[in-house]
C-alpha cells in the first residue's frame, strides 16, 4: 500500500491531559526497539497530540511487538484496510527514529 494518509479536513480535537496519560501508558512495550521508536514520536507530539494521531497509536498497540517493529523498520507491508490514523501514525513514527548509522571499513593498503 502507497497511499499517503491523510488527517482529517476538520480543525484538530487535541486531547487532555489525562488522556495523554493514559495513552502513554498504554503505549509501554516489551521491545526496547519500540519503546525509542514510541518515546522519540511523544517527545516531538505530545504537545499538539489530536485525537486522530491518538486513535492510530492506540491501533498501532494492538499488534504484537514484533508485528509493530516490522512495520517500523519497513520489513513489513501497511497491513490492507489500515486506517488513515494508522497510516498516519505509523508514518511519524517512522520520522522519528534515528538514521541508520553507516559502518566504513577503512582500507589497508
């Protein structure tokens, strides 16, 4: 799938606090691959979190951690029938995470 999601064309409904919280919560992994993928998306978003970025998060926590890592790291295809949140969602998440770190060899003459 390369449809690019788009948000909503009404204004953003951002969410509370509380519900910041809990989605905070909700999003804790197993994978510590995931967890910097996650705290790296809440450190640039938490501020200005909508509830449509928060319903594609709270999506993208429904599969399991390796599922959602393979998605991450573009192993994997968007799912078919994926939301726009999710797709949405996924692609910030994919943004955030640190460049790939290049490995040279040097070369002995």
């Amino acid at each position: 799938m390369n449809a690019v999601a788009q948000a909503p064309s009404h204004p953003p409904q951002w969410i509370g606090e509380r519900a910041l919280s809990k989605l905070r919560w909700r999003c804790r992994r197993g994978l510590l691959e995931n967890d910097l993928f996650i705290a790296r998306f809440f450190q640039r978003h938490a501020d200005t979190m909508t509830e449509f970025q928060a319903q594609g998060l709270t999506e993208l926590m429904d599969l399991s951690d390796n599922d959602l890592l393979d998605l991450l790291l573009h192993r994997t295809p968007v799912p078919d029938g994926a939301s726009a949140s999710f797709i949405a969602v996924l692609e910030l998440l994919r943004t955030v995470s640190p460049p790939t770190p290049s490995v040279s060899i040097p070369v002995q003459d």
